[in-house]
C-alpha cells in the first residue's frame, strides 16, 4: 500500500505574533504531495507549545515559519528547548523573511539544519527533507 | 525486549511523553521491536473511558474534542486525545490539521494530543489505533477521545473501541431520509448538533429525534440516545455533552454493559489478530504442506470446489497445530 509505513512526520508550526501563513500551507502541501504526514499548528503559537507539540507528534522534522522579524528572538530558544526536552533528535528548519546574516547565524550556532526563503522550489524543501531524514535512519 | 524498547516502555509507564510518543511512531510503523511492548501493554491497559467522536467533515469534531477535553480537565481527569485524519491513497501523505482546533490546549501536562493518517484503514480510524489507545491508557490518561476522520456513512470502526460513540452533524445536513439511512447513525449513543446557532438546528434536531423514536423497541430501551445542540466555538452545550457522557458512562457501568463492551472489542481484537495469524500459517502451508498443495492443484483443475478446498485446508491446519 502506498506510504502504508514510515512516512516521514513534519511538524509545521508557526510562532510568536504572525499571522501569515500562505507559505507555511504551500510548503504543508507540498510536502503531503511528497507523502509526508504534515502537522500543521495553526497560527500564533508560543515556543512551549511548539517544542510539546513536536514531542507529542515525534516528528523527524520541525519547520518553523516566521515573517514577523523575531526569528533570532524565536527560533534560539525553540532549539535550546529541544535540546532541555533531550529532543535535539528533532531537525529544525526554517522558513520565512530571515536576512542571510541570521540565516547563517542560526544555522552555524542554533543547530538549524537549512533557512528556506522566499522563492525557493518547494522541490528542493522536499530532497533537503528526505536527505536528512533517510541519513539517519539507515 | 530489545534496551531500546525496554527504556521506552520504562518511560511511558513513568509518564515520559517522549517515550510515550516514540512508542506510538514504532508501532504505527508495525516496527516488529514493537510487538512485545503492545503484548506488554495489555496488562497495564483496561482503565480509560473511551470517547468516540465521528460524524460529517466539518462538522467540528476537533473543536468539541477541545472543548470536551478542558472540560474534563475542570474535573481534574487527564485526556488523551488521537485525532485521525485521512492519508492520500494517492501519495500516502497527509495533512493532519486537527491540532490547529486544540490550541487552547497547549502546554498542558495532562493533556497528550497525538495526530494520527489513516495510512490507508477504510473504516474512519488508522490501523494502529486500539494499540495507540492501550498506549496512552497505560500513559495513565483518565478519558481518551478518540476523533475519526470526517466520516459520511460506512465508517463505523469506532464502535468496536470506544465505550461511547459521539456521532456529530450539524444543520443542513440533509432531509429526515439521510437521517433513517442505516450505518453511522446506527451506532451513536449520544448525537450532536454542532453549529446549533445556523438555521435549521432545530429542524436537524427533530429529524434525529424522530429517527430515533421510530426505531422498534424504542420505549422500552434501556438507553435513550440524548440529542445535544452544541456551539463549539464559543463552548455552548459542551456542559450539557459532558452530562450526557457521564451518563452514559454510569449506565455502562450500573448495567453491566460495560463488561459486555469490554469483550466485545477484546473478542474483536482476538479475531483481528487471529486472521493475521491464520492467513500467514494457511499461505505457508498452500505453499510448503505437500498435502495441502494437493488440494490446490485439485482445486486448479476444478475437480474440486473452493469451499470444499478451505474446509479441508482448514481440517489439515488444525491437525498441524494440535501436534
């Protein structure tokens, strides 16, 4: 049966005061399209609730989506919870308006395995996706 | 056990969430590490009320289940609540979107909210699900709401799990003929009308009453399936949804009823499991028992009939496993 086992799980989540998340669901769709369980958050969530939710749903991937400017505020402390929560298991990627200076910041000393801006081929979001995932399986 | 399954199954016996959840990933994976934790569980399952939520896509399963959970927790009861949502029979993917109900949720202990695709199960539930259940029953969570996928007709699955099926519509969901259709309806003992505050609630409300009445044996019926009008949204009837839960949950209780509930889901497990095992030994056999491979070949060139083959199939299995 098609994708009957092991799908890959991503949690989608967007965090802090932001209410867009057009891209958020086209990635959401994408993603499905590529077989993926997609859990999608909603709007407005808190840190906390963001890093429960990822636990609860044990999925391979957390995409975090933030157009509001408080990525450097936001996602730090998202990968530190993981991290406390023994959860750091758990690959964080990002999406949103980031500049490349925090990109390359949060990657190098967050723990962000990609930033994805806007513009990129939901295709390429999908092979990073199943790249990282399969490298650890196997 | 492998260490690996023996720490997890440590962990949710001891309220890890983590553990909790990577438990359920390996077992809907049918992860073969995870059969001795689902043998396992058995004994530390058995003590959680099992709430169905099914009914019409839409219709605000996800939302009651919300309301219903803080409900619950108002009580000091914690809540597990499996959400399942369909899975693509086309890409096997699947956007599980019920979390986005239960913001209001978020961040509390006692509360375990798990997302589940229905991986290509017809029945409204996912395959995993009764072992998901004994998961988070054995995670101590005093209720369990179970939510299917957004159901029509045929997908009655959850009788078989839950102590109480919810079934959801809301107005407009068709004239009082969709309400005497057999199937969904058939297996509510508690029915809402969600969105009551749309027109046509209270014409909705009747069509069921009346659906319900209508049925032979009616009035002597030791449970009388209440009709709820809730608005989720803004936690309208979800007192009154409560009640009738508990109601229902002492009537099981007081009656006997839920010793009878309780075999009927382990006998439905047992025949589950049974098939499985069944199927494997008697393709095993048709393939390796020379006896049987007789049959098969008498059966290709017709000299033989179908039923006749199983029975005797049947009779040289039995044999087998009484050596």
């Amino acid at each position: 049966m098609v994708g009957s086992k092991n799908n890959i799980r991503v949690l989608l989540a967007k965090v802090g005061l932001d209410g867009h998340d057009r891209g958020a669901l086209i990635v959401g769709q994408a993603l499905r399209d590529a077989g993926m369980e997609v859990i999608y958050t909603g709007l407005k969530q808190t840190c906390e609730s963001v890093v429960e939710a990822a636990v609860e749903e044990d999925v391979d991937v957390l995409g975090i989506s933030i157009l509001s400017g408080a990525h450097m505020a936001l996602i730090p402390i998202i990968t530190q919870m993981l991290k406390d929560r023994g959860a750091e298991d758990i690959k964080v990627i990002a999406g949103g308006i980031i500049p490349r200076d925090d990109a390359q910041e949060l990657v190098s000393k967050h723990g962000v395995r990609a930033v994805f801006g806007p513009g990129t081929d939901t295709k390429e979001i999908v092979e990073f996706i199943e790249k990282i995932v399969k490298g650890e399986r196997i | 056990m492998s260490d690996l399954i023996d720490s997890l199954y440590r962990g949710l016996l001891q309220g890890d969430r983590r553990s909790a959840a990577r438990l359920i990933t390996m077992i809907e994976n049918g992860d073969p590490l995870s059969i001795g934790v689902v043998k396992e569980l058995h004994r530390h399952s058995g003590k959680a009320q099992i709430v169905g939520l099914t009914g019409l896509p839409g219709s605000g399963k996800s939302t009651l289940a919300c309301g219903l959970a803080k409900k619950y927790r108002e009580y000091g009861k914690t809540v597990g609540i499996i959400a399942v949502d369909p899975t693509s029979p086309f890409t096997g993917g699947a956007l599980l979107g019920d979390r986005i109900r239960m913001q209001e949720l978020a961040g509390d202990p006692g509360v375990f909210i798990r997302s589940m695709g229905s991986r290509g199960a017809l029945g409204g539930l996912a395959t995993a699900t009764n072992d998901v259940i004994n998961i988070l029953d054995a995670f101590g969570m005093d209720v369990i709401i179970v939510e299917t996928v957004g159901a029509g007709q045929v997908e009655v699955e959850i009788v078989k799990y839950a102590h109480t099926c919810v079934v959801v519509t809301m107005p407009g969901g068709g004239d009082e003929i969709q309400a005497i259709k057999a199937g969904i309806l058939e297996i509510g003992d508690i029915f809402v009308v969600n969105k009551a505050d749309k027109e046509g609630s209270s014409r909705t409300v009747a069509d069921l009453e009346m659906m319900l009445e209508m049925k032979p044996g009616f009035d002597e019926a030791p449970w009388k399936q209440p009709v709820i009008q809730t608005v989720a949204t803004n936690s309208q009837g979800i007192d009154e949804l409560h009640e009738a839960l508990d109601n229902h949950w002492r009537f099981l209780n007081e009656t006997g009823k839920l010793e009878e509930k309780t075999s009927e889901r382990m006998k439905a497990e047992l025949i589950e499991v049974l098939n499985s095992k069944v199927s494997i030994a008697a393709s095993k056999a048709l393939s390796e028992d020379p006896k049987c491979r007789e049959v098969l070949t008498r059966l290709i060139k017709r000299e033989i009939d179908p039923h006749s083959a199983a029975d005797q199939v049947a009779k040289y299995l039995i044999k087998g496993a009484s050596q």
